[in-house]
C-alpha cells in the first residue's frame, strides 16, 4: 500500500507587517509570514535503532525545486528527553533551487518520531526548529528572514531510495554552490 505523495510542512518567518503567506500568496496584518511548503514525496531511512532520515522533495524527486531533510540522532524517551523550545535531537536543512540558483538554511529541532522504524510508513512531528540562511549561490533571491519550521509529516520508508535522492541533492547543490555543502559517508 502506498501512502499519498503529499504532504506539508509548515516554515514561518517573523516579518513586520506580513502574515498567512501560503506559497506566493500574501496578506497584511500581523507580524508574522508563514510559508506552506507542499511536497510531492516523502521518504524515510533508518540507520541502527536511533538514526533516521527524513526527504521531503517538492517538485519531481529527480530534480527537485526543494527539500527538507531532517536527520533524527536519537529517539526522545518520556522523562528522559526535555520537551521544551530548546530540546534537539535533529538537524533540519531547507534547500531551495531557482534559476540556477540555491540556497540551503539549517538549524535543530525536536522530532517526536511515532513509531520505532519497524514499520513501512513513518509519522513524527518536528516542534519548532530554528532556520538561518547557512549558504546561496550568487542569483540566490529567496531569502526567508528568521524562518522556522514545524509541523507533522509523514513518509514512506525507502532506505535505498532516500540515500540515494540525498546524494543527488547534495550533487544538484554543489553544481550550484560551485564546491561541496554536505559530505555522507558511504
């Protein structure tokens, strides 16, 4: 069985005089921007019984407009793990393509997986994971001022698959960058 191939995610920016931005469409009102970034595919792979990555690809998987790749480094644990805004257990990148173009934001966050990757599909919730522009390529135009994201997804487990659109990811980035952004072991 496979799962719908969209899902959301939710990126917010703190910006005077803007709110309720869904993809290119804004409105006035309060202090906020939130950017509802649609993707077309979600994955998943796991690495030992903590470690587990998670692509969100927003155009076609081959050659995505964007991606969302959060790395898991340990499971939260009742008790154990604090549940508060500061709390991490995994790194977010956000790497937008336009134009020949790219930039690539990165920060950390708590995800709160919802199963203990045994299963086929994964759902989890990443709480509120602080963005900064880390990298763009000269053309880079769309920069988000103080992004966060969070919100609840979904993925379809693939570890083979995963690994290997990180790869072309991060080949597509260096192309733009003109030098390497992300290095994996293999």
């Amino acid at each position: 069985m496979t799962l719908p191939m969209r899902c959301a995610a939710v990126l917010m920016c703190v910006l005077p005089l803007l709110a309720g931005c869904r993809s290119s469409v804004s409105t006035t009102g309060s202090d906020e921007l939130a950017l509802e970034a649609l993707f077309d595919s979600a994955l998943c792979s796991v690495e030992g019984q903590q470690w587990l990555h998670v692509l969100l690809l927003s155009g076609p998987e081959d050659d995505p407009d964007a991606a969302l790749h959060i790395q898991m480094f340990y499971r939260p644990e009742a008790g154990r793990t604090p549940m508060d805004v500061h709390a991490t257990n995994a790194t977010v990148h956000y790497v937008r393509f336009q134009d020949g173009a790219a930039g690539v934001y990165g920060g950390a966050g708590l995800m709160m997986p919802g199963w203990r990757f045994s299963g086929s599909t994964f759902n989890a919730e990443l709480r509120h994971a602080n963005l900064r522009l880390l990298d763009a390529s000269p053309g880079f135009t769309g920069q988000l001022t103080r992004p966060w994201i969070a919100g609840s997804l979904s993925a379809r487990r693939d570890d083979r698959r995963t690994m290997e659109l990180l790869r072309q990811i991060q080949g597509k980035l260096a192309e733009r960058l003109g030098y390497p952004r992300f290095v994996m072991a293999e």
